[in-house]
C-alpha cells in the first residue's frame, strides 16, 4: 500500500514559486499561521470566518507552517517590510488631512 501524504491534499504550491496555500484557495499559509498565532484565532475560528475552507485545511496549513517555519517567517517578515516601505512612500490622505486641519485650528489667526 503506498502512501499519500494527506497534506499535499490541503496544501498547494504553484510551479511559478507561488506562496503555499489551501489547495483550491486564496487563503495562504502564512494567512493562517497570522490569524492562529498573533490575532489569537482558534482553527475554528478561522473556518468560522472562511467556512470554504474545511478544519482539515486549517491544520493542514499550521502542519506545514510547523515543518517549514524558517520559510514562513521569512515570508511573513518580508511582507511586513513591504508593507513599511509602502506606507513610508504613500502617505495617508486621511492623516495629512487631519494634519492639515489640526494645523490651521493652532495657528494665531490675523486680527
């Protein structure tokens, strides 16, 4: 009897050098091991959120989170830097409004 890994049935990898993800979905591993392990959400939790994906799927992505974490972190750390850079390059219209408008409520107007 031959084995099938049960994880490559939840798990899939795009031959393009895509991020690992639930097979069939757009919900990456590194999606589930954030919602998991830093916002605090149960496994069903998060299929309470996505309910199309299956609690199979859920521990599937933390299984390979678990046997690849150096390459998740990276991923996950590369990707907050990204999203840094981004902020630092486009400045939020509703901050600079609100700058805008603190700015003239504490300037001295001309008598």
């Amino acid at each position: 009897m031959s084995k099938i890994p049960v994880i490559s049935e939840h798990i899939e990898i795009t031959p393009d050098g895509g991020k690992p993800r639930i097979a069939g979905h757009r919900i990456r591993v590194q999606d589930i091991v954030i919602w998991h392990e830093r916002m605090g959400l149960s496994p069903d939790e998060i299929v309470y959120h996505h309910p199309s994906i299956t609690l199979a799927d859920v521990y599937a992505a933390l299984a390979y989170y678990h046997d690849h974490q150096d390459e998740i972190r990276q991923e996950i750390a590369e990707g907050e830097a990204f999203v840094r850079e981004v902020q630092a390059k486009t400045p939020s219209i509703l901050q600079e409004k609100l700058k805008n408008r603190n700015d003239t409520r504490n300037s001295i107007l001309p008598r």
